[in-house]
C-alpha cells in the first residue's frame, strides 16, 4: 500500500501539490495524468525517496522494491540478456553464491529461494520481454554498446520489467518504443503482479492497462475508479454540476446584490438589506476545476489538386547499396489519411523520406504532382531547431516580408503565446517546441502532411487538439504514430511496412492488435461469455401498451443497476477503505461490482428485446 499523507511540495517557489492526501492499496494499476509541467514526474520523484514533501509524509511498507525506468542502459560489452538478467539483484547473488557455498544447510536455502524466484525460467523470461519490446532473439545476444540511446531505453525498460519490483513506476515509456512495443507493454502492464503507478499521455494504453486514475490538477491529487475514459467521463460530469452550480449562485449573488442596491438607503429594508450583504460576504465561489483551454492547432490547406498526387512504381528506397524497401507500387491521392503501421526498423522513416522527396528512389520512378507542396514533420527536428533562436526569429526567417504584428499572430495560432515567443528555443518545454516544429513544418498550407511520431511531447488534451486539427485539414495525411488512439480517429487506411514491403492492411487497428499479439507469442485475453438472449415468454401479450410498460420496467431496472455501481465505486474510492475495514471489505465490493456489471448486461438485453418487439407493434 501508497499512502500519501496530507503532502505538499514547491519547486523554486512554485507549488506544485498542495496537502493532497491519496491511498493506493496494493496491487492496483493507476495511471498517472495532468498538464505538462503539472509536477506528476516530481511526484515519482517524492515516492521514490529523491525528493521530501515540504509538508505531510509518504509511508510504503518496509522492504517495499520500488522500481523505475532512471536512464538509458550503459553502453557495455554485456549482452542485452546479461543486462536484464542482471537487473534481478537476488537472483544475481544467490546464483553466485550458489557456486561458492559449502554449508548443506546453506545449499539448501540457496536451492529453494531460486526455486521461489523461478530462476529455472529466468532466461526464458528476459528473453520474452526482450522480444516484446522489439528485439528479436538473434540480437539479444549482441552487446549493449552495439545499439543506440533509444534503443537503450528500451533495455532498460525490459530490465525493470524483468526485476519485478513490489511499486513500478513508469514515467512516459511509450515515448521510446513503436505502436507495436507499445501494444506489447498495456498487454504486459495489465497482467503485471504488483502495483503499477505510470504516467502517460498515451489514451490507449490508459484505456487497457490500469484500473485507476490519480489526477494532479490545481495542485491537487484525485484518485478515480476505472479507466482513462471512464475519468474523462466522471470529470466532465462534475464540470458540468460545478458548472450549474456557479450559475445558480450567480444567479443568487445577483438577485441579492439588487436587493441592496435598491434597499440600502431605505430605513424600513436597511437591517434586510444588511442580512443580504452579510451573506454575499460569506458565500463562497463554486471550486473551478476547469484549467487554462489547451491551445489548438491550425493546419491551412492548399487549392485542391487532382489524383494522384504521388504514385511508386516498381520503387526501391534505401541507402547507398543497402535496399531497405523492395517492389514498392503506391498511390496517394488528394483525401488520403494513412497509417504507416509495423516495427522501428523496418522502414517506416525511408517510406516517408520518399515520399517527402528527402530520398531518392534507388530503383524505379517516383512521380509527383506538380504543385504539390509536403509538410514534413519527424522527431529529429526538435533537435534541429536553433538554438539560441526565439520562436519569432525562426517564423521571420520563413516570412521576412511580414510585420511583426502578423507573425506574432501566426505563432498563436499555432499555440504559441506571447509569454513564450521572445524566449529561446532551449528554453521551451518539449511540447513547445513540437508546436513550432508543426508550425514550421505547416506554415506553406501544404497538399500532404507527413506526421513522424507527433505526439511524444504533447498531453492528452493538445493530442486531442491535434486530431480536432487534423480532422478539419483537407489535404492528405501520412502518420507515424505509437498512438494507437491518433491512428484510430485520423487514419482510413492501413498500410503494413514489414519485411521490406509495403502492403495494404485490410482490417482495423482492433484486427492489428491481435495479429501482432500472435506473431509475439502473447496469450490474448479470452473474450467474456455473451449474456445468453432470455427465452421469450410462451404467452407474451403484444398490445403497445403492456409492451410500453415493460420498457419502462427495463428502463427503470437499469437506473437503479447504475446506481448501485456508483455506490459502490464511490466506497471503493474511499481512502480509508483498506486501512479500515481491509482487504475482506474490498474483495466483497468487488465481487459485489461485477455480479451488478453481469446483471446490467442481462437487463440490456431484456431493455433490447422489448424495444424491437414495440417497435414491431404498428
């Protein structure tokens, strides 16, 4: 068990928590979220020992392993199954000592914890992890120095993995790995033994790996029972009463100001009016949990050209005598919003260089329309933005002729305010600097927008702008993504980069997911039953009116179905739960929950059943 008690916490004078207090009973999976910049990797940070609250305590059990993805792997001569191996530190020891020990008795300890620890399965378990994440068995071998600083990252997350830790604390892991050791990892997360706390702006893996949200907003922490979209759901029901309620006390707050107004002066009303003005002194305003609104994106589009815009024949891409792509025949028209799916590596870049025109085809003809104009954006060009330049010195460079005036007003669309544009680039956040990067990458109104990987910097709500964005754009759209919601909302073809081809994949992202589950030799969940349809009655009057009133019967069954679940979420809730009334209590409101999940099922289908037999009554 978690348990924040009553913490508080400011960076250089800034506060960014403020007597929060939060109890996470073990073994549940929470995702981490808020704003950038909000403080969530701080609080790792606090839970981890490396930081003290300026107030109030954090207590974890003693002998607790909390476990965290810090940096890179090392660049050593260790093979990549040595380096996670090695990251099981009791394994490590035992083993080691295992050949030196003497004493039967010792020996026999030795023999069993490694039995416990499963240390017979430890090579098959790296190895699985390893290749979960994208490195196949063959590479596993090599040494880690062979490979670069992102692919580290992802040794290093299979090390953690491996170790096992009680608490694991995951900050952003699908900024470094592909759509497809992304799926790998909400798979993995959401069968993982232990606690997991993880920050992320990935909607998908929210959605699939955690049953709880810890939300840090105005310098406060709030803890929901269920997904990210059930939070999103919860919250924008609460904004809307908040909401309501600011309005009726404004309403209030007016009726009584004009009573004062009109009454102050006047001997018979004056001790009235002062009643009226005591309360409007002590009436307190409705908490605003509505944060500062994201800024949007704005993609202008360009004359509408005829198709196809870019065709491939016969095209093969790489690089000096190296062919990465083999055969390619494509065509991308006008409306087209494509999906570049399949593993880093196996050239998703080199396709979208060819098709930005920044590689030329080896073998085969590239042909393009001949006013077209490509926006381009890839992850490499944070990197090549200049430092030491202010966001106005690069829009100026691209529109010289322009007043300031006007490029500042560029750059708020783009989501870039005043407070920011005068200050230079190694100064913004990551997420400001991938808004100039799309801005730059936009500013011509381009027929076709190439989009490698744009959402590693931005939080859910400017991820949600960017498909707002993209959605209204009316050129075509090339996407890179490990955003599996990103692709779901914005792509209407899948194209499969894979073993050196390029091939249109038919099915959907629901359909991908299982194909690339299968080839990894993941176990897919096994789907739950289906509520078994309920046998009609042998005599079941047809008349509207009985059959109205037996809707109605449904409807009112669900309602109170609903009902109860919230009831019981709401104790589930509880902080105090646990500590309380422990593990007993938990495990029966669970139980509890899913047999009322089970009949609400049921209930749908009678609901279902008895609306198509009124709508058969004429």
């Amino acid at each position: 068990m978690l348990a924040l008690n009553d913490i508080s916490f400011a960076m250089e004078g800034k506060p960014l928590i403020d007597r929060s207090s939060v109890i996470i009973p073990a073994g549940h999976k929470v995702g981490l979220v808020g704003r950038n910049g909000s403080g969530k990797t701080t609080l790792f940070k606090l839970i981890q020992g490396q930081l003290d609250p300026d107030t109030g305590g954090i207590k974890i059990p003693r002998g607790t392993k909390i476990g965290g993805v810090a940096q890179e792997a090392p660049a050593s001569d260790l093979s990549l199954l040595e380096t996670v191996l090695k990251a099981d530190k009791e394994l490590q020891d035992l083993q080691e000592e295992a050949t030196t020990a003497t004493d039967p008795a010792r020996i026999s300890d030795i023999q069993l914890r490694l039995t416990d620890i499963g240390a017979h399965s430890a090579n098959a378990r790296a190895s699985a992890i390893l290749t979960g994440l994208g490195f196949p068995a063959e590479e596993q071998t090599r040494p880690t120095k062979e490979f670069s600083g992102g692919w580290r990252m992802r040794v290093a997350l299979a090390a953690i993995l491996f170790a096992e830790p009680d608490f694991l604390l995951l900050d952003e892991p699908t900024n470094y790995l592909d759509l497809e050791g992304t799926i790998w990892l909400e798979n993995y997360l959401a069968r993982y033994p232990h606690t997991v706390l993880i920050i992320s702006h990935d909607r998908e893996l929210l959605n699939r790996a955690v049953g709880h949200i810890l939300h840090l907003s105005q310098r406060t922490l709030t803890l929901y029972t269920g997904n990210y979209d059930t939070f999103e759901a919860d919250r924008r029901a609460k904004l809307e009463l908040l909401a309501s309620a600011a309005r009726k006390q404004e309403t209030e707050r007016a009726h009584l100001q004009s009573f004062v107004d009109r009454f102050r002066y006047k001997a018979s009303k004056a001790r009235q009016a002062q009643s009226r003005v005591k309360r409007l002194e002590k009436m307190q305003p409705v908490a605003n949990l509505i944060e500062g609104t994201v800024a949007g994106f704005n993609f202008q589009s360009s004359d509408e050209l005829a198709p196809p815009i870019i065709r491939l024949d016969e095209v093969d891409a790489g690089y000096g005598d190296t062919i990465v792509l083999h055969g390619m025949d494509l065509r991308i028209d006008p409306d087209d919003r494509i999906a570049l799916l399949g593993a880093n590596g196996q050239g998703k870049s080199t396709l979208s260089k060819i098709i930005a025109g920044r590689l030329a085809p080896l073998v085969g003809s590239l042909r393009t329309s001949s006013r077209l104009k490509i926006g381009y954006f890839a992850q490499h060009q944070l990197d090549e933005l200049t430092l030491g330049e202010t966001p106005l010195e690069h829009i100026r460079r691209l529109r010289p002729a322009l007043p300031p005036a006007k490029l500042r007003a560029l750059l708020a669309a783009g989501g870039l305010g005043a407070d920011i544009v005068d200050n230079p680039v190694e100064r913004l956040s990551g997420g400001q600097k991938a808004r100039l990067a799309l801005l730059i990458a936009t500013i011509d109104a381009p027929h076709l927008l190439i989009l490698d990987e744009p959402t590693n910097h931005l939080d859910i709500e400017s991820r949600e702008a960017l498909i707002h964005a993209l959605t209204a754009y009316e050129g075509a759209v090339i996407l890179v993504s490990h955003d599996a919601h990103l692709v779901d909302c914005v792509a209407d073809r899948l194209w499969l980069v894979d073993g050196g081809r390029v091939r249109p994949f038919e099915e959907d992202m629901s359909a991908y997911r299982k194909f690339l589950l299968a080839r990894r030799g993941v176990k897919l969940r096994q789907p739950s039953q289906k509520p078994q349809k309920p046998k009609a009655a042998k005599s079941k009057p047809t008349n509207k009116v009985v059959l109205t009133a037996e809707l109605r019967k449904c409807e009112e069954r669900l309602e109170k179905l609903d009902v109860m679940r919230k009831r019981i979420d709401e104790m589930l809730a509880e902080p105090d739960l646990y500590m309380k009334q422990g593990p007993g209590r938990m495990n029966e409101l669970q139980k509890k929950r899913r047999e009322i999940l089970a009949a609400t099922e049921k209930a749908e289908a009678l609901w279902l059943s008895a609306q198509e037999k009124l709508e058969g009554v004429t």
